[in-house]
C-alpha cells in the first residue's frame, strides 16, 4: 500500500503566462506558493475476490473490470500510462476540487508518485512534473498552463520560468522573518463558486487578442520576486502589486470573474486589504487578499459570509507518507 500527500498551490503573479502558445514565444514565468493544504492518494493492488478488477473512489466510486472502462480521465489514462492493473485507488482533499487551487495537477502528481512507488520505482520531483503535464495535457487533452503540475511536484515559494517547451524552477530566498511576515499577511476566503480551469481557459481563448496584458504581468513576477528578497522594499508593495495583476487579468476573458466575485472583492479591499486576487483561471473558488496585521479583522468581518480558510505556506511538495512493499504477482490468478 502507498500513501502520497501532494500539496495545492497558490500562484500570485504570471498566471497565463505558464501557456505554451504563449511562453514559446514570448518567454514566460510565475511566481508561486504551496501552503498546507493538501490530496491524498492512497494506492494498493486489488485483492481477487471481486467481480471487477478496479475500484476507484474519489467524488464518486467506479468499480470496473477494464481499464477502458474507467471514466476518470487522468486515472484512466495514468494506468495505462505506466501499465498498473488491478488497483484501488482511493482521493481525499483538504479542500474541494476545481476551485483555482490547481487541485486536478496536485491529484495528477500524486497518483503518479503512488503508482511509480507501488511499481517498486522512484521518481524525482522533475520526472512526476513532467508526467503529469504530458498526463493531464497531451494524454487527457485539457486546457490549461504548466505550473500547477510543477508547484505541486516541487512544492514552496518559486519563481518558475518557461521558454521553447522548457521550465526551470528557482527557489525564492526570502529571509525567514520576511516570509512569515508575508505568510501572515495573506487571508483566504472560499466564494463557494466551482468550475473546471479547462473550461474557463476555452471560455477565455476567443478573447480578443490579450498579449499587451499577458507581457505585464509578466513584468510583475520580476517586480514582487524583487519586492521579497529586498530587504529594504515595503512588503505592502506585494499587496499592491496584486491588485494590479489582478486588475489586468480582468482584461484577458470575461470567464475569469463574475458580477458576485467583482463584488466580493471590492469588499474586501474597502474594509482594508492593499490587494489580492481570485486563484486560478477564474470563475470561481478562492479569494486571496493582502491585508496589514491591524486591518485583518476588519476584512474577515466584512467577508463573514465566506468560508475564512486559514493556512500557512510549506516547502515539501509531493512526498510518498506511506510505503508497504506488496507481495503481489499481477502474472498469476492467485495471491
């Protein structure tokens, strides 16, 4: 049996950026944080005394006999992938699905590092990030970015730059009192609104030409990475610079906010936040707000009809919590 805990990821500057269409030309980078929230995916071999030979259970349960009869696209395409038959496989969240948190990738990689353990193999951080970009964008063919599969694999504070079908990922060195400075100026609030990022990124693709918008934000990313590790910068420039990016990804779909969450979030900057920003492609899920210490009641009172979710910023990335080694022969009937 193998237990993988992968981390969800917040991205705060450069999100669009992360497209190829878009970084194979024009160069592209985010700047982003995992916090303590995560999946859990629990894998093991199915023992033969049932009628199907895969049981899966996440938002719902498929019990299955082949694996083309799996509905769950990344699942199924994930075992045929590396070849896993007879499993059971088993998901759990700290928070719900497609709500901007790139909870779909953290599943991807941590199945992924679930069944490279189960198979006796092991697989760095680079390897389950790019199995699960080629898992959820070529093989499932979604929509979408490169970077919550790189968050969720390599997990903390990082600036991750793409270019010509490339990715490095560089570490943010910030002095530790600074970060937590930063960490406990952050405040999260659920909007209750879910959709899948895909859709919001098809929604956004007949958006007139966004490329002037899409190039300052990613000028941003160089702007708060220097706001960080400048010891002699205002930290409040991070909040302001999060309603500017904010601002500008307005203008690249009208799939990216809503009258209610326009709304939502100007509350929350009138009862005192410097800025923030809705998590994800947009449509829904997270809010994340800038506030200074002495205003972070206020907004959490005026916020008071959403979920406050409470967190803190981590650094392991997807890890395996728990491996027992199976005496299991998929060649032979009988165990």
């Amino acid at each position: 049996m193998i237990i993988t805990k992968t981390p969800f990821r917040m991205s705060f500057f450069g999100g669009g950026t992360d497209m190829p269409e878009f970084f194979n030309e024009y160069g592209g980078a985010v700047l982003s944080t995992t916090f303590d929230k995560y999946c859990y995916v629990n894998v093991r071999h199915l023992p033969r005394f049932f009628e199907y030979s895969t049981e899966l259970s996440y938002s719902t349960i498929e019990r299955v006999q082949g694996i083309d009869s799996i509905v769950h696209p990344a699942i199924r395409n994930a075992m045929k992938m590396l070849d896993m038959h007879e499993i059971r496989l088993t998901y759990e969240g700290d928070l719900p699905a497609r709500s901007g948190l790139g909870t779909s990738s953290s599943f991807a990689v941590g199945m992924l590092n679930a069944f490279y353990a189960l198979k006796g193999k092991y697989a760095d951080k680079r390897k389950l990030a790019d199995k699960a970009i080629y898992l959820e964008r070529v093989l499932c063919n979604e929509a979408g970015g490169w970077q919550d599969q790189i968050a969720a694999a390599y997990g903390g504070l990082n600036v991750i730059t793409f270019s010509k079908e490339r990715y490095t990922v560089e570490p943010v060195i910030v002095h530790p009192d600074r970060k937590k400075q930063l960490d406990d100026s952050l405040v999260m609030f659920f909007t209750g609104f879910t959709r899948f990022s895909s859709d919001v990124q098809k929604a956004n693709a007949s958006k007139a030409d966004k490329t002037k918008q899409l190039l300052e934000m990613l000028s941003l990313v160089k702007d708060a990475k220097e706001v960080l590790t400048n010891k002699h910068s205002d930290l409040n420039d991070f909040g302001h610079l999060l309603d500017h990016t904010w601002k500008l990804k307005r203008q690249t779909g009208n799939a990216v906010s809503t009258n209610d969450i326009d709304s939502l979030y100007d509350k929350g900057i009138n009862a005192g936040a410097l800025g923030g920003k809705l998590l994800g492609a947009g449509g829904g899920g997270f809010l994340v707000f800038y506030v200074e210490p002495d205003k972070k009641e206020a907004v959490k009172k005026a916020m008071s009809d959403l979920l406050y979710i409470p967190f803190h910023f981590e650094n392991g990335g997807t890890r395996v919590v728990y491996y027992a080694a199976e005496d299991y022969d998929l060649a032979s009937k009988e165990q």
